[in-house]
C-alpha cells in the first residue's frame, strides 16, 4: 500500500514545484517514489526531461509518468470489451477499437484514478505523488468511488423493484428470450455477481481515500487573498468526499508572515518562492508529510454513544450548507459538492432531531 500524496490550491505552477519537490524529498530517504502528472507541459519543463506515458526513472528511487487520457483509454478498453463479453452473448463492442473513441467530460477523472489504482496495487512504489489540477476536479477524482458507490447500490436496488425488473426475473416467458441475449439465466441474483464485484472495488477506493495512512492532500498557497480564499474552499470540499487535509504548505519569501489564523488547526509550513532551479531549499523546508496528515483533524466522526456526526468543514459558514435526510441517508450539501452519508445500523432510520453548525463543525444529532 503507497501513500498517495496530492496539492490542492490556485498557483499552478507553485503546486508542481512542491510535488517536485516532495517527490525529490521521499526519494532521498530511500523510498520508491512515482511522481504522476497531467498531459501539460509544466511538469517536464520544471524537471528539464521529457515525460512518457510509461513510468521512466528520472533518479535514484525516483520514476516519472504522465497520465494521457488516450493512452489510458486504450489500456482499459479491452478490459471493457472483456466484461461485456461476459455478460452478452453477441458482444457489441468488439468491432469498436480505443484508438477511435473519443474522451467523453469525466472520462479522463475515472481513468487516472483507475491508474493510480493500478499503481498503487502494483507494489513497485511507497509514495505516489499526483501532481494534478489541484481544483474541485482533482476533489471529484478522488472521490469518485464514494459517489459511484451510491448509484451502483441506489440504481440496482430500483432496477431490482421495477416493473422490468420483476417481469424480467418473473415472467417464463421473458427469460427465454433474456437468456439467447445474456450468457447468463436471469434471475433477481444474477445482478448480485458484477455489482459485488463492483462494490467491493468502491469500497477498498473509499477506504483508502478514508484513511490519511494512505491518501491525503495538502493545501498550496501564497499570501495572495484570493489565493488563501481558494485554499479554504478546497479545504472544505476536500472534507465533503472524505479525503484527509494534512497541512498548508505556505509560498513565501518572507518567513515572518503567518497564515496560522486562517488555517487553524492544521500546521503551516513556509517555504521559498524557488525560481533558481535549486530545489534543496525547497525541499529542506517541507514538512513530515505523513505525520501531519494522521495528525489532522478527521473530515468524519460518528459517534453512535451519543446518536452524533460529526463533519469537519472548514471553508465554509452555516448559510453555505444545507442539510437534508431521505429515508436511511443524510445528504451534505457544502460548496459545489454534495455528500451522502449512509448511517450505521445503531443510527439508520433515526430521523434528525438537531443540527448546528459550530467551530468549523457540522454537528449532527439524532
């Protein structure tokens, strides 16, 4: 299992200079370390070589990828033909070749989460370091396999109780014809197979963007006030899809100033504006990574004792988020972001009694 490590803020260019940074950090204390970056030019004009598409190494411990979404498309294809041969007994997919579908908005969010998924189960590297879009994009990203989760148990459970649903695994006639389609026999099970299949992968995803031993992000900023003001916003959403924001990680030339107030509790660390091309006085000022990221404070409790979530929003104000329940869920809304919070057992069905929003916290009671 790799830490993944990635930076939220607006300064782009200031972000791949950390993630460089951090990279060239990790691998000087001897861990295997894949820096993955977007298909634009920053990254290879800061590092001086070319990227590929297949992990190159760059220095000692030290490997370079750059994530093209054709290139990844055409790697996942034939695993979509795959499936689909499984499941159809005429595949429509295996006359449709990946060098000719084109990328669809989204597409290229699942497909780098997918190969750093891949990376990350390989076993080559200790650190994954993602030097991404650093906005709400980057947010949605890593928390894709939360909202997949939701429409994958959501959808099957209505297609399951519909009208086609009951007549398809009901009707002696239907499931004849269902069958010269399917090379499965359709029954309310047969859907059981693929969506646990699907589930459990959704479900290792969740868990490891859960868990800041393994994934977490920190903020990147200078004391710019739009700048501080978007790192606060990413902060927030960063929480809405339960993803671990470690620290701040504070651009300056001046070491005096402070931006402690605006980010409390999480720790601020001052590095220089490095312009120079020498990265050592960048890298001597960067922070335990993973200390501070156990360290921070958890984007979720539930504490079922007293009937409470708890949910650690910072970035936003009592009149940014709304609160809504719908049968055995509670549904977030903070930001541009939207999160659904499937309760345990000892809350579910509970309906909310209070809610209050209070130091940075959405406190919910039940």
């Amino acid at each position: 299992m790799a830490l993944i490590l990635t930076f939220l803020g607006k300064g782009s260019t200031d972000r791949t200079k950390i993630a460089i940074a951090t990279a060239k950090l990790l691998a000087n204390q001897g861990r295997r370390v894949l820096l993955a970056g977007q298909a634009e030019p920053t990254l290879s004009i800061l590092l001086g070589v070319p990227i590929s598409s297949n992990p190159q190494e760059i220095a000692a411990n030290l490997h370079l990828v750059q994530f093209q979404t054709s290139v990844l498309l055409e790697r996942s294809w034939e695993e979509v033909k795959k499936v689909e041969a499984q499941y159809l007994r005429t595949p429509l997919l295996k006359e449709v070749y990946a060098q000719e579908v084109p990328v669809l908005p989204g597409m290229d969010s699942a497909l780098v989460l997918n190969a750093i998924r891949e990376y990350d189960a390989s076993g080559k590297y200790d650190v994954i370091v993602y030097d991404g879009s650093g906005d709400s994009s980057t947010i949605r990203t890593l928390g894709m396999p939360e909202s997949l989760s939701w429409y994958v148990r959501r959808f099957r459970q209505l297609f399951v109780n519909s009208d086609i649903g009951k007549t398809i695994s009901e009707s002696p006639l239907i499931q004849p014809l269902v069958s010269t389609v399917l090379n499965i026999n359709w029954n309310p099970d047969s859907l059981n197979e693929p969506t646990n299949q699907v589930n459990n992968l959704l479900d290792k995803g969740k868990a490891a963007v859960a868990d800041p031993k393994h994934v977490a992000a920190f903020l990147v900023t200078t004391d710019d006030p739009i700048e501080v003001a978007t790192a606060r916003y990413l902060w927030g959403s960063a929480q809405q899809v339960g993803l671990t924001v470690g620290g701040v990680i504070f651009v300056s030339s001046d070491r005096t100033l402070s931006l402690a107030e605006e980010f409390t509790p999480l720790p601020v660390s001052v590095v220089p504006d490095e312009s120079t091309g020498d990265w050592q006085s960048l890298i001597d000022a960067l922070p335990n990574f993973a200390a501070q990221a156990v360290q921070a404070p958890k984007p979720i409790e539930i504490d079922t004792q007293n009937r409470q979530v708890r949910l650690f929003l910072p970035g936003f104000d009592k009149k940014q988020v709304k609160l809504t329940q719908y049968g055995p869920e509670v549904t977030i809304e903070a930001g541009d972001l939207r999160r659904n919070i499937a309760l345990p057992p000892a809350l579910s069905g509970k309906s909310v009694t209070g809610a209050k929003f209070q130091n940075n916290y959405l406190i919910i009671s039940f």
